[in-house]
C-alpha cells in the first residue's frame, strides 16, 4: 500500500508495484484545497495523519476513513514514533510540535542547548528508527522552505548536521575554519576563506508588550489581522479600522520583518515602507 498527499487530496494504493500503481481518491474533509503533511506510524502502517488547510486528520484503517483531530492547519511536515503510534511531532510556520494523544492536542518543544524550536520555523521533522528519541528539526529550524530546496539541491554543497564552528584563523583574512561534531567532539580544521551567518527571525519586540498587539511569535499585528478582541484589548479610540500596516496604536505604522505575516526579504521590507508612508500622510490628514 501506498499513500500519497496531492494539493488537493490523498490517494490510495493498493497494489504498490515497481510501475503502473492504480490509484483511488480518499477526500478526508470537505472543503480542503491542499494535503502539505502525510504520515504513516510505522510501528503500525494502519494508522496515517495527514494535515490539511481545513485541520489535522487521522485514520486507523490505513486511510479508508479519516477523523478530524485538530483545527490546526498551519503544519507543513509530520512525523509518527516507531514505537507510539499516538505520538505525533509535527513542524510548522510556528516552529516544533509534539502530540502525545494522536493529534487532538499539542505542545511546544524546546530543544537544548541550541535554543527553542518554538521560535524558528520547522519545515522538516525526521525520527531515527533505529532510536526514535533521536529527532531533528532539519534545515527549517531558521530558514525558509525555497532556500532549503537549493541547497539539498546543489551537489556542491555539503549539510553537516550536529555541527558548531568554534574557531576562524587566518593572517589578513580568513583563511581556515574549525567546527566540532557535538556528536562526536571530533573537531576538524577546513581551509575554507567566507562563512555566511544565518541568525534567525526572532523578533525583538518584548519592549513592545503592552503596547501594540502582537501575535503568538511575538511579530507585530496590523490592519486587517487586528481582531475585534486585539482593538478592545488596546482600546482602539478611532471609528474607522486600522489601515494596512497600522498597529493597534493609532498613527503607529509596522513595515518589514517584525511584522506579523511579512514576506521576509529586503524587497518586501521596502515595498511595505513606501505604501506606509501613503497612510501616514492619510492620518496626518485627519
């Protein structure tokens, strides 16, 4: 048997030959647009999750019938324990997940001593079979789904995991490069002349609370994901809604990364910057 997640269903099946499957429809919700996440417990192949942009679904009979487990749709990846196939971790926007009771509840996962999953993006989620307590986040703990695809792309480029620089040498510039197998400790020495840092997208809004509205990731709110409870909340004085990119303090604009569902990329962070400045010049004008 084979399962598979499309953009707008999940097929079945049943005769998983080397060619020429023959595949059959299994709608599990309806309405449902996509199926990003697929998972079958491998301790027992009759129990498949699937995360759908209507909820988290599952089935015991290897994937004739399916039962809605959660209202959550923001999960991009999933994966089932070899050794509980009740226990569910997943990845999303909103970072690592973990569910104990098939998917009805979940919780936020911390990882040591690197920092928290929680903050970070988690587009993949893989559990060693051989020790299933062994589990990693992959690439999208701090970078976005299309950069990862290149690199896992490119032949050139190498993905050393469990790895942490601890020294750069050089004379006029940097010459070699030392990192650690935290596996292993092995420390190897590399002649390498550049290194990239990716820092991440935490924001730095904690002087922020109490002030304007901000979402689960701590990112700023504006226009229209202001709900009625956020305007109460900060005691919205104004008649009209908030304009695209105002804050739930009147007159206060959010453009860029700290902004909650902003496309992170310098081109965006500048678009956003000059509409602002159109409704700056609306409210001075009020």
């Amino acid at each position: 048997m084979v399962i598979l997640a499309s953009i707008a269903f999940v097929l079945l099946s049943g005769k998983a030959r080397a060619v020429n499957y023959h595949w059959s429809q299994v709608p599990i919700a309806s309405p449902i647009a996509t199926v990003p996440a697929i998972a079958v417990a491998p301790g027992n192949p009759s129990v498949v999750y699937a995360s759908s942009d209507n909820g988290v679904f599952a089935s015991t009979d290897s994937g004739a019938t399916w039962a809605k487990r959660s209202e959550k749709s923001d999960l991009s990846t999933l994966a089932v324990d070899p050794t509980s196939s009740s226990t569910v971790w997943a990845g999303s926007q909103s970072g690592l997940w973990k569910s104990v009771d098939g998917g009805r509840n979940r919780a936020r996962m911390t990882v040591t001593p690197t920092g928290s999953f929680g903050q970070f993006p988690a587009y993949a989620v893989a559990i060693d079979p051989v020790v299933p307590s062994d589990r990693a986040a992959g690439l999208g703990e701090t970078m976005s789904r299309y950069l990862i695809r290149r690199l896992e792309g490119n032949p050139v480029i190498d993905v050393c995991e469990h790895t942490e620089i601890v020294a750069l040498e050089g004379e006029n510039h940097l010459e070699r490069v030392s990192w650690r197998d935290n596996r292993t400790g092995e420390v190897s020495n590399h002649p390498i002349r550049h290194v990239f840092s990716m820092t991440g997208a935490v924001p730095s809004t904690s002087w922020l609370q109490g002030c304007v509205a901000l979402d689960e990731n701590a990112f700023i709110k504006t226009g229209p994901d202001l709900t009625k409870e956020d305007l109460a909340t900060a005691r919205w004085p104004l008649a009209r809604p908030p304009h695209l990119l105002e804050t739930s303090l009147p007159g206060v604009f959010a453009v860029g990364d700290v902004r909650g569902g902003n496309v992170k990329r310098v081109a965006s962070a500048v678009g956003e910057g000059s509409i602002a400045v159109s409704f700056v010049h609306a409210v001075l004008a009020e």
